[in-house]
C-alpha cells in the first residue's frame, strides 16, 4: 500500500498510521479498561507461547515486560486509533500490536520498527486473530470495569441508604400515588425500598456478567483454532483467569463465542435496568426535596453549588439531575449495543469497536455517578419532620384507615366534607357518631398506620 513516515516518538506502526488517516470521526479513544483488557490478553499469549516454544523465550519475555510497563501506565498515549473504525477492530488490535512490539525491541537492545527480528503478528500476536482477541477483551474490559467502578460504588450507595433508612425510621410522612395524596409511611421505608432496588439490580448485573467469563480465545480466525498449539487455548484463559482474580473458562463453542454478542447485550440489558431505576431514585430525591416554599421539602438535599446565576440564594438538585443525564447516555449506549450485536455477518461480528466502547463506556459512567451522587448527595440529606409529619396528618387518605369501620361510602362522604369545609376527618367521624373518639384514635395512629408487615 506504499509508504509512510512516521514520528520518531511513535511506538505504534504503519497500520495504526493508516488508521488515523482514515478515521479522524470522533476524536474517541480506546478506554483505558479496554486497553488493560488488550495488553493482559498479548501478555498471557506471549507467557504462554513462550512456554509452549511457538516464540522464542527471549522475545516472550521482552513482551511481557512491554505488557507490564503499559499495566503500570507507561506509553498509553501510543493507543491512538478512534473508537469508530475498521470492522472487527484490526485498527485497534493492531495498535496494540504495534507498540508492543516496537517497546520490546527497545528493551532488547534493538531499534524500534526492526520487524526482522521482533514482529507485531508474527510473535506479539502469534497464535491470535482480532476475531478471537477482540470478543475476549470486551470480556475482560467488561469484568474489569465492573470490580474497579460500579460494583464498588453500587455497593457503597446502597449501605449509605440503609444507613439513611435507619436514622429516618421514625418519620412518618404522606404517601403519593399518581402524585396525590395516599396513606402514610415512613421515610426511613423510602430510602430502604431504594436500598433494596439498587440490591437487586447488582444481583442481576453479576449475574449477567457471569457470561463474560467464558472466552473464545484460542478460536483465531473463525474459532477452528487455526495456528495455535494443542496446549495454548487452557493456557492462555488460566494464567488470564490469574491476571484478573476471575473464573474465567474457555468457551464451549469458540466459533460461538466469536459470533454472538448475547453476553454484551445481556450485561448492557442490566446495565439499562439499572439506569432506568436510577432515575427513578432521582426523580423521587427531586420532588421530594422541591421548594423550599412552594415545593414538598420533606427532605433537603445538600447544597453544592449555587444554581442560578440570577436568582440569589437559589440551589438545584444538580446531583440528582446529572444523574438522570448520564442514565439516558446508558440508555442510548443499550439502543446501539443491540442494533450492533444483530449486525454480524456469518463467522464474525464486525461492530464490536462500538459495542466494546459502549458497554465499558456505560459501566464506568454508572460507576463514576454512583460514586458522586453518593458522596455529594446520599450521604448528606436530612428530613423535615415536622413538615413530613404535617402533610401525612393533613392527608385525606387517612380515611382509606376508616374503611373496614365504617364502610368505603361513609368514608367516601367524609374525605369529599372535609376537603369541601376543612373540617377534619376526626372531627367528622365524631360528629356524625360513626366510632367512638377511642377507636378513632386507635385507627388513625400515624405510627401503626405505616408500619410494614413485620415491624415491632
């Protein structure tokens, strides 16, 4: 294809070259999960076609010490390619190949680009293909994300609702259905349901990701293996499955494993579940924390940053409202991840750059919100009770207590008189001798009337 200069300071070679001429779309890189992801899986390959003795032993070891500088954050300026690019991602693994090559060389002694006697296919990526490299490091990038980002924050944001949930317990506030007035609750109930919702989502989500364990690698280029030794397939996923702290597997089916992209849609699926839950959660802190004056103002979210720029005094909800923002990029991400994963063709799907950029990008960004919300909002709200306690005794669905005494019509008769003349329910009831003031006061206690079945 000719000839190209490159820069002195490059690492990376004429493939990757080629692809920054090609594909200056987005000014997207690779995620740095993803490029971890990348260099464990030449690391683990060049380790154990080193033992195996496809490469020579001196080559494997200058890869692995090249693997291991990037690990620690050296040259990771070199991985350059946008995220949109050649199908399958060959830019990308390329790159990868490259720069480990050119690394190694170095650390032999040797100049960079002196392909004769280090090169980036024939010893970084023997025994490989991107078609079986790619899927894997999605997998690994994937897992990896997951343990750094959102299992954490996921984690820390539900122990601080349940803590919220404790120190709320005794608050009893008004109920909302279709945003009207319903029976009472407590507080500390709300932040625990949230608890609870966020719980089972992080079920779901390890669950899902229990697919990303099992890796095709060793499949090159259509999964039957070709160029790879007998011994390298176990190998290779074991010292991997060592590398990450996983119970990574190799994949039953590597042709399988190569072509369908369930594992990604499934764990981007839950990964939906949990944004659309989330902003749920920032609705329901929004409305509740509404005001100060005209708005519910049950509890107060903490103040973090001015929020007009011409209305003094003013605060927003901002946490809350990044929140939604970033739930809706997710949402999007899921959209193209499932358009992506039906557009392979036969033995490879070629839209994996974008699933591979879309699912780490989401886990991260769920992970990184989790985490802000949670230590600049979760942790610092406090309640009004004596506005939560006004409202729930103001409430009209009160009443709903006063059925199985006095009948839904009576009970009915008595909300429709007390919204028409202020008069309270007890006042009515009391009026109109349909129970004694005793009975009434039993009936109607806000404490009993909101606990969950179970409560002492």
């Amino acid at each position: 294809m000719g000839v190209r200069s490159l820069p002195a300071e490059a690492y990376y070679g004429i493939q990757t070259l080629r692809a920054l001429e090609n594909f200056p779309i987005s000014g997207l890189r690779p995620l740095a999960a993803y490029v971890d992801a990348c260099v464990l899986i030449k690391k683990a390959a060049a380790m154990v076609n080193g033992d195996l003795g496809c490469i020579p032993a001196d080559l494997s070891q200058a890869i692995v010490q090249a693997a291991d500088e990037i690990l620690n954050g050296a040259l990771r300026d070199q991985f350059v390619v946008d995220v949109y690019q050649a199908g399958a991602g060959t830019s990308h693994h390329m790159n990868v190949n490259e720069v480990l090559a050119n690394r190694a060389l170095e650390l032999l002694g040797d100049q960079k680009g002196n392909y004769q006697r280090l090169n980036p296919n024939d010893h970084v990526n023997y025994g490989q293909s991107t078609n079986d490299v790619i899927p894997t490091a999605i997998r690994i990038g994937g897992l990896l994300a997951l343990e750094r980002t959102l299992f954490p924050a996921l984690a820390d944001a539900i122990a601080t609702l349940d803590r919220n949930a404790e120190g709320f317990q005794a608050v009893v506030r008004s109920g909302r259905t279709h945003l009207q007035d319903a029976v009472p609750v407590r507080l500390g109930d709300t932040f625990r349901a949230w608890a609870q919702i966020l719980s089972e989502h992080l079920i779901r989500i390890e669950t899902a990701s229990g697919d990303l364990t099992l890796l095709g690698l060793g499949g090159s280029a259509a999964g039957t293996g070709l160029n790879t030794h007998p011994h390298y397939r176990q190998r290779v996923v074991a010292r991997l499955a060592e590398f990450i702290d996983q119970p990574l597997r190799p994949a039953p089916h590597l042709m399988a494993a190569m072509q369908s992209m369930a594992p990604f849609v499934a764990v981007s699926g839950a990964l939906r579940n949990l944004a659309q839950d989330c902003v749920k959660i920032s609705h329901d802190l929004r409305l509740l924390d509404s005001g100060p004056k005209t708005g519910l103002k049950e509890i107060q979210l903490p103040p973090v940053q001015p929020g007009s720029s011409i209305m003094p005094g003013k605060y927003n909800p901002v946490m809350a409202e990044m929140t939604s923002m970033v739930c809706f990029q997710v949402m999007g991400y899921d959209s193209a991840i499932a358009l992506a994963a039906q557009a392979g063709q036969l033995e490879l799907n070629v839209m994996m750059p974008l699933i591979a950029y879309n699912l780490i990008h989401s886990i991260e960004l769920l992970g990184n919100t989790l985490a802000a919300l949670n230590h600049r909002c979760l942790q610092g709200i406090q309640a009004d009770r004596e506005r939560c306690l006004a409202y729930a005794e103001g409430s009209l669905a009160l009443v709903t207590a006063l059925n199985p005494h006095i009948g839904y019509l009576n009970a009915a008769a008595i909300a429709k008189e007390s919204l028409e003349t202020g008069k309270s329910l007890r006042q009515l009831v009391l009026e109109r001798g349909l129970m004694s003031a005793e009975d009434l006061a039993q009936v109607l206690d806000l404490d009993t009337m909101s606990q969950l079945p179970g409560d002492t």
